[in-house]
C-alpha cells in the first residue's frame, strides 16, 4: 500500500482551464499531477496571474499564490515557478520534481519552433490528435525555412493520426506528401497501407498491378499485415469476438446480446477519446 498523502487547500467550485492540455483542474494537487505528467507541454504562458489568483480565490492557499506573484513580476524561471509550486504541496516525489524542473529548463533553451515540435509530438504519442494538429499544421505554415525533412516528419505523423482515426483517404495523402518530401520508405509503405485500407482487395491488386515501383513494398506491407493477423488471433478482441459468436450459435441471446453492447461501448468510448473534437476539414 503507497504512502497516503495529505492534501491541502479546498476543492475549487470553479476549475482552472489549462489552455496547453485542454484540461480541467480542481485542486492544487490535480495541478501538480498535471505539471509533472504534461512537463513538455509548457511553457512561460502557462503560469500567470490568472492562475496564480485561481490558487488563492478557489484554492485557498493565499501564501503560495503570493509567493508565486513575487516570483513572476521578478521574472523567474518556468522551471522555478512549477518547482515552488511542487515542492509546496507535496504530491509529488523529490525524484518526479527534479525530473520536471529538468524538462522545463531543457525547454527554455528551445526556440519556439522546436518546442513546438517537441509538444505537438507528446500529443500526438499520448492520442490527443486535435491538439497535436494545430501544432503541426502552425509549424507547416510559420516554421522558417522549413526542410523537406521536417516538413515529411509532420506530414508522416498526420498521416498516422488520420489513419488511426480511420480517415484513410487522408492519411493516404499525408504519406504520400512525406515520402515525396523525405524519400523515406516507411512512409511509402504506409501510403500503399492507407490505399489498402480504402480499397476492395480486387481494387487494391490491380492498383498494385498498374503501380510497378510499388510491387516491393506491397511485399513487405503483406508480411506485415500477416505478422498482425497472427498476433489478433491470439488477442483478447478475437477470444472476444469468438465468445459472442458461441453465444448466438448457442441461442444465449441475454448473454450475446450482453457482450455485443459491452464491446460496442469500449470501442466508443476509446474512438471518443481519440477524436476529443471533430477534426477540421484540411
């Protein structure tokens, strides 16, 4: 059993609305959790006299808020500012407040472009896709002489999250853009993915079959889409999916009809929390 953990301040009535990670808080401690589990997404913007009020009026913690006041007008560090705040209440382990002042002092040498980069990337790997979009597509469209390698890293990782959205037309279009940019052949094998996802298997062979360059890395994205099978058969989803076909051919409706609606749940909670919002047209 972890050490329990003593918590201080009120629960607020009105949340503080983190603009970088598209959250809620409603205690200091949710706020400390947030600061160490998202250290990448923030920035100087990110404490402010806004917050610092919210602390005090909603918090009840008018000690730390003050000190915190005077280390913003004295233009402190980011890196000072959430290291007062952690040390303060506690929540965290010394290790897990080094670890966080670290990234933040890493990111303040960034220029904005890379940091960015570095947030739109964290989004992306932790699902939050809205949010990871808006920060590519600003990088495509401010960055200063922007490479074709960049430019084919953001086009591969859109591509990626619309596929994962199931938006194949688009991540199809994504790849290609990326591999046009950096020759990379991953991308190109995703593209050739894409296309498969979209088409009939009839329509795939014969798109492959009037695609020559194309005919190696079919090869290699068939023996990747058989390593997957495999590895499906042996998943939970398929002992799942087996199960509710047993329970119909058995005639065990209540128990079929059970598992269906439990299944279909999941699966539309996990879709909801990978869209968050609708994705704009592009």
């Amino acid at each position: 059993m972890g050490k329990p953990i003593l918590c201080i301040g009120t629960y607020a009535k009105n949340p503080y609305h983190i603009d970088k990670m598209g959250r809620n808080v409603y205690c200091i401690e949710e706020l400390c959790y947030l600061i160490v589990q998202n250290a990448f997404l923030l920035d100087e913007d990110s404490f402010d006299k806004e917050l610092f009020d919210w602390i005090a009026a909603e918090c009840s913690l008018d000690r730390l808020a003050d000190e915190l006041r005077r280390m913003y007008a004295k233009k402190c560090s980011i890196a000072s500012i959430a290291g007062t705040i952690l040390d303060y209440v506690g929540y965290n382990t010394k290790k897990e407040v080094n670890k966080t002042e670290e990234i933040l002092r890493a990111n303040a040498g960034m220029d904005v472009y890379k940091k960015r980069l570095s947030r739109a990337d964290f989004l992306m790997r932790n699902g939050r896709y809205q949010m990871a979009f808006k920060e590519y597509e600003y990088l495509l469209t401010n960055t200063p002489d922007l490479n074709n390698e960049l430019r084919a890293r953001i086009e591969h990782n859109e591509g990626v999250m619309y596929a994962r959205l199931f938006l194949f037309e688009r991540a199809e279009k994504m790849f290609l853009a990326a591999f046009e940019h950096g020759h990379d052949k991953e991308s190109y094998i995703q593209y050739l993915a894409s296309v498969r996802m979209r088409l009939t298997d009839k329509d795939y062979v014969a798109f492959i079959a009037d695609n020559e360059e194309a005919y190696e890395a079919s090869l290699e994205l068939e023996k990747r889409m058989d390593e997957a099978h495999d590895l499906y058969a042996a998943s939970d989803d398929k002992h799942t999916l087996g199960t509710i076909s047993v329970y119909k051919a058995e005639g065990k409706m209540h128990e079929y009809y059970q598992q269906v609606g439990d299944t279909a749940e999941a699966l539309k909670l996990e879709y909801r929390d990978l869209v968050k919002e609708k994705i704009g047209s592009k």
